[in-house]
C-alpha cells in the first residue's frame, strides 16, 4: 500500500505498476500532479478511481492528508545478483533494525545518494507498511529486501565495511565504492558475528559526548560524504 501522493510518484517514475489506484478527490490529484509531477499527470488522471470519503478512510489507519492511495506489487531482489554485481556503489547493510520508520527513512537516503540497494537482517520486514511510509515509496528506486542469514555474505568480492564508534574515523575520499556498509542498531551497534566477518571498522567523527546518531542518520552522513568526494553510483 502506497499511502499518500509522493510515495505514489516515486512508485511511479521508478517504474512500479500500480494495481489501484484511487482518490478522494480527482481534481486535487490533478492539481498535485500538476503540481509535484507534471510528467505523471496523464497517467495519474487516467488511472485513478474516485471514490467517498467514507470509503477512503477505511483503507489505511490514518488516511493520507493528499487523498491519494495506491497498491502495488512490492519488486522481488534477487539478493545473490545483488551481491555480485559491480555498481560502483555501495550497498548499505543494516543488522537487525527495530524501527520500521527509522529503517524505511534509511531506503528514502540510500535512494537519494544513489546506493546500489539496502538488505537488513532480523525478523522485520522491510517492506512493512510502516517501512514503506518512512520511504516515501522510494523502495522501487533500488533492490531492498532481507537476507536470511549473514551466511549470504560469506565469499563475497565486496568488502564489508563497519560501522563501529571504535573504528578508524571516516574517510570518504578512500572509501571503497563496492563495500557493503553495515550498520547495527542505536542500542547494541553491530553483533559480534558480523565485526569479526568485516574487512574493516569505521567511525563517523563526532562531538565528544554525543554517543550515538540516529540510523537514517548514520547512513546519510556516511552515504554522502561518499556522494560528495565524487561518488556517483548507479
């Protein structure tokens, strides 16, 4: 479920096809799209269905205020081509992420700096509706998914880079546009197992004091400082 107008564009320009589509109010979508996406109008008009408000309430826990919801089939990864295809971009791994919004705030940057994908491990689903709000529809926009195990990882040629308050600090200039970035959690960072598989450990430079960022935050500023020192990506 794509909730609100802008997960509904960026579904769109990077290329979902939608099932439904539908609105509230089909001369406010026009007048958004006129708007926001001039390029999509034609479409946006002549694929959504208005319909009562009653109705448009009903299907989400809280109706966008745009008045526009939309579903789509979620992009199956092949995770394994993921791994072994040479991007010239890095592909942000986070370990067991807790925060559904925190985590689809993470696929919104990686889209942004144009990472090669993002795979998490643990039990949540980054696909979750909370996950693709926070994303803002952006997971059409690079491979997302989760990996089963860190066992996927094991013989890859991409290096693992991790993310440890302990690790050298951050140099964008000499970072490795193939690595695997891999984040742990704001509370208990990275997990042993995957420290002891990382090729190196590297640290966001900070205020003395301040012990920790955001998630989305950490791979924002590792994402563009590589963007920045003349990274470009796929």
């Amino acid at each position: 479920m794509l909730e609100g107008f802008h997960p509904v564009k960026h579904a769109l320009r990077f290329g979902a096809e939608l099932e439904l589509l539908v609105t509230r109010d089909a001369a406010e979508l026009e007048r958004l799209a006129g708007q926001l996406a001039p390029e999509l109008s034609e479409q946006l008009a002549a694929t959504a269905r208005e319909v009562p408000d009653e109705i448009f309430e009903q299907l989400a826990p809280i109706a966008p205020t745009t008045g526009v919801m939309a579903l789509a089939p979620r992009r199956a990864v092949d995770v394994g081509a993921l791994l072994g295809t040479h991007t010239g971009a890095p592909i942000v791994l986070l370990e067991d992420p807790r925060d559904l919004g925190n985590m689809g705030a993470c696929v919104r940057v990686a889209a942004g700096a144009a990472a090669a994908g993002v795979l998490t491990t643990g039990s949540h689903d980054p696909w979750s509706p909370d996950a693709l709000r926070g994303a803002a529809g952006l997971h059409y926009a690079l491979p997302v998914a989760r990996v089963g195990s860190l066992n996927e990882l094991a013989g890859l040629e991409r290096p693992i880079l991790a993310l440890d308050p302990d690790g050298q600090g951050l140099d964008p200039a000499t970072l490795d546009p193939e690595a695997i970035l891999a984040f742990g959690t704001e509370r208990h960072g990275l997990s042993d197992e995957l420290l002891e598989r990382a090729d190196a450990r590297i640290s966001i430079p900070m205020r003395p004091g301040v012990s920790s960022l955001n998630l989305a935050t950490s791979v924002a500023a590792v994402l563009f400082a590589w963007r920045l020192s003349g990274g470009r990506g796929a």
